[in-house]
C-alpha cells in the first residue's frame, strides 16, 4: 500500500507517509495502530489471518470488513476457532462480511489448530523473535526504501511453515511485522513515527 515519495502533509497539517492520507480509513488506520506494537496470541492470530486474507488485494478491502471477519472467526480466539468444523467453513463460505476464499479459510482454521498445539504466549514469543535490531534500520524516507521482503521475514516465514502454519509467505510475514510493530517503517518525517511508544523508532 505505497506512493513513491516522503512524507506528506494531511488535512490538518501533520506529515504522514503517503499510504495513509489515500483514504478516512487508511489516516485512522495509520495514525493509532500500522507500526504500533502488537501482543497476545490472539491479536497476531488474528493479523496473520488478516494479512493472508489479503494476499491479492488491497489491504482497504479487509480493513473494511475487519468486523465482519472479527464476528465471524470468533473474535479470532484461537481456542475457539481450532474448533470449528467442516459447516463452519461451510458457513464462512457464505457469508458475504469476509473474503470467501476457500483456501484462505481453510488456512485460517487449519493455523488456529497449530496455534493451538503451541503452549499460552508461545505464538507471540514466536513471532517477535524474529524482529530486527532498530539500531540496524535506518529510518526510510520514501516508500521506496522500504523493501517488501528482509531476510527476517523470509526466516519467519520458514519457521512458521515449518510448524505448519499456512499462507504465510515472506512478503505476507513482512506485512505482518510491519504491522504488529516488529519493524518501524513509518518515514523519517511521518509524525506518526515520532510517537511511538514502547516499540521500535
């Protein structure tokens, strides 16, 4: 979700990076949570959900049905979802709230299974293993710099895979970092990078 350039000034003034002033729902979704540290088991279950749901789209098209997906995995407890059965994902199918892409469903209650197997916070310590030292990332200053895929991502998504995790590539786990806070990609200038608080800067 990128424009070539710096940071860019919003309505009220503020400079942002680029992604986020093209719609109301991207400068919310910029502004208090992409780049903002996320933990918990379910909170990075449910964003490698989201994240593999949105593998061929753009991510506006999930971020409008979150609450739709959110109402129909379950709140994204992972408990709960490593329950569901065949009419579950006979249910998803057809709900119109989420993205019916049978593989992806599949994926999303098969990775709650193996999350499942894992012990409580394990999911979590997992995941942040793999976030790269700030001090060796020079903050971007266009969309340019900022890669698709690191050689973090490629290793967590290996390591995801080799558990059993499904559709999670390198670029999806690169997605998810950036995300959930595990990298700090908002641009040198952006106001949003200058508040962080308690993550990577």
């Amino acid at each position: 979700m990128g424009v070539e350039g710096g940071a860019q000034p919003g309505p009220d003034g503020a400079l942002r990076c680029p992604w986020g002033l093209s719609t109301e729902d991207y400068v919310a979704y910029h502004d208090t949570e992409w780049g903002r540290p996320v933990h918990g088991d379910d909170a990075l279950y449910e964003r490698l959900c989201l994240e593999a749901f949105q593998s061929g789209l753009s991510w506006l098209t999930i971020l409008r049905r979150r609450e739709g997906f959110r109402s129909a995995f379950a709140g994204f407890r992972i408990a709960k979802v490593a329950e569901f059965t065949e009419a579950d994902e006979a249910r998803l199918l057809a709900d119109p709230g989420i993205i019916r892409n049978r593989a992806k469903i599949q994926a999303a209650v098969s990775n709650a299974k193996v999350a499942a197997a894992l012990g409580e916070g394990e999911l979590d310590s997992l995941i942040w293993s793999f976030a790269p030292d700030p001090e060796k990332r020079p903050a971007p200053r266009t969309h340019a710099e900022i890669p698709a895929v690191t050689q973090e991502s490629t290793a967590l998504a290996k390591d995801l895979k080799k558990r059993g995790f499904r559709f999670v590539g390198p670029t999806t786990a690169y997605a998810l970092m950036q995300a959930c806070g595990l990298v700090n990609d908002h641009l040198a200038d952006c106001w949003a990078r200058g508040e962080m608080r308690g993550g990577v800067r």
